[in-house]
C-alpha cells in the first residue's frame, strides 16, 4: 500500500511538473500564424451546432467539423446544409459526425430503427448546391496568387454508444491515411491529450498528425474541448505527450527539462513545425441555448 501511494504522488509530481513546462513551452514558441502569407486564407471553424445556427463572420472557408445534427435524419440534416448553403463563405467544406446518421450507409443498414431511408428522403435525395463534403476523401482549394490548400475530412471517432462513424478504440484506423500534403484535416474528434477533456481523445490520430503535421487541425466531439491549442513537433512535446500516457516519466521528464534550459541547437537543427489544434464545439451542451463563437484561423 505504501509503495501505490509513492508511485501515485510520483506519478502526480511528474505530470504536474510536466504540465508546467508544456505551459511554458507553449507561451515562449512562436505561434503559426504569427507571420501569416502576403495574401492569408481566414478559415471560419465551426462543430457540433446539433440543428443550431450560431452566426457565422465571414471569410474565405466554412469548416464544419461534424455533428450538424442530433438525430441524423434527412429533415435535420436538409435544414442544416440549406443553413451553410445560404453563408456567403467562397468555399464550404464539412464531414460528418457521429451523430449523422444518415450519412454513414453502413450504420443505417444495421440499425434500420434508428434512422430510416424513404423515397424522397433518403442519403441521395440529400441537396448539397456548393457545398463540399468529405469523407475519407480530399479536396485541394485555389485562392489568390496561387495559392492552394489541400484539406482531407474524415468523420470517425472511438467507438462511444451505438452511434455513426464510429470503430473499436484499439483499433488504429489512422496509420498512414492521411495525405502528407494535407494543409487542413478535419476530424470529428480530438487527438488524444489535446482539447480532449482529459485523455479522450484518439492515440493513433496523435500518432497520424506526429506524422503528417499539417498547417492546422480542425474537429469538434467533445464538447467540453472547445478552444485552440498550437502544437510545436519536439521533443518538448513528444515528452509531455509520453509522460501523460503514463511511460517513461523520469525519462520524459529529464529530456524536457533540458530541452528548454540548454540551447536548442543541441538538440535540432531547425525549428519544429507546428500545427494549429482547433475544437470549435458550438453547443456547451444539447440545449442549444448556450452557442459559442466559431474560431478563426488566418492561414
């Protein structure tokens, strides 16, 4: 008893610790967008608004990060692409959401009670006018100048309930999936440890984006998530990320310590990419009396 009380305020110093200078790595990096192009592309972030219509500001992308609706029915989901069919966005790129039952063939096939197909209101009678909807799939936008984003959407998460788009959460369904050219990807949920409610998140995403590192990340799920957080790929971060995975704490927590005491030029050659993490959760709940406001990214 006495050795699981020891290792328990170890295990509790080490994250706390960690947790502090994660912080101040976070305040002393540059952010992403601090220097953005000649010609910046605004990125309007919006999820889960479950049949809500928050007031959108305008710019050059509409992002929806899934979970338009609450029950995934054809009227819900109509209403809700007429909503995003109306902004005066350029651009319009959405996924789906766990609770978007409609759009996931495989689920409506299985569970038939929860979500029914009729002539007239099914998955393929759904209008969509300009707006681009993925799923596993990319779409590569042209702006001024130029200049191209790349985006890849997908709408799974860790299995949770009996809902849509959803896998078993020791499956790795991300390994190697998304395109490395990605500027943008859209997640219904989190990677795990960021805007995550406490480790909710997925690991093998996180495992994806160390691989990938786009320009920004743009999701939604756990509600509670909601905000921005900018990721710098280091050593910093990959030691934060292992001792709050529970691994190699003294290990972890000495690399980061001298990290950022001793010069980085011992350690990289040049400075870490970095992405922006975006959970743009609007309902607080499902009441839908409590919107918060889309994020905007300058791209």
């Amino acid at each position: 008893m006495n050795t699981q009380k020891q290792v328990s305020k170890w295990q509790t110093y080490c994250e706390k610790l960690a947790i502090r200078l994660h912080q101040h790595h976070q305040r002393h990096s540059t952010p992403p967008d601090l220097h953005p192009p000649d010609h910046p592309v605004k990125v309007i972030c919006v999820s889960d608004t479950h049949n809500t219509h928050p007031a959108l500001p305008a710019g050059d992308i509409l992002i929806h990060a899934g979970d338009l609706t609450c029950k995934g029915s054809f009227e819900e989901l109509q209403a809700q692409l007429d909503w995003l069919h109306a902004q005066p966005h350029r651009y319009k790129v959405i996924i789906a959401g766990n609770h978007d039952l409609l759009l996931d063939a495989d689920f409506v096939d299985r569970f038939p009670e929860r979500v029914v197909e009729r002539p007239g209101s099914s998955r393929s009678d759904l209008v969509w006018e300009d707006i681009i909807y993925l799923q596993d799939s990319s779409v590569s936008l042209s702006f001024e100048e130029g200049r191209r984003l790349n985006i890849y959407g997908s709408p799974w998460t860790p299995q949770f309930g009996n809902w849509a788009f959803q896998y078993p959460p020791i499956r790795d369904v991300w390994k190697n999936v998304i395109p490395p050219e990605t500027d943008i990807l859209i997640t219904h949920g989190p990677p795990k440890y960021h805007l995550d409610l406490n480790g909710k998140g997925c690991e093998y995403l996180l495992r994806e984006l160390w691989r990938v590192r786009p320009k920004a990340v743009v999701f939604g799920h756990i509600h509670t998530g909601y905000g921005r957080e900018d990721v710098h790929w280091d050593g910093v971060q990959a030691g934060w990320e292992t001792i709050m995975s529970g691994r190699r704490r003294l290990r972890s927590l000495v690399s980061m310590i001298l990290r950022l005491v001793l010069p980085r030029m011992f350690f990289q050659s040049s400075p870490s990419q970095a992405t922006t993490l975006v959970n743009a959760a609007a309902l607080r709940g499902l009441d839908g009396e409590d919107l918060r406001e889309p994020v905007v990214l300058m791209l």
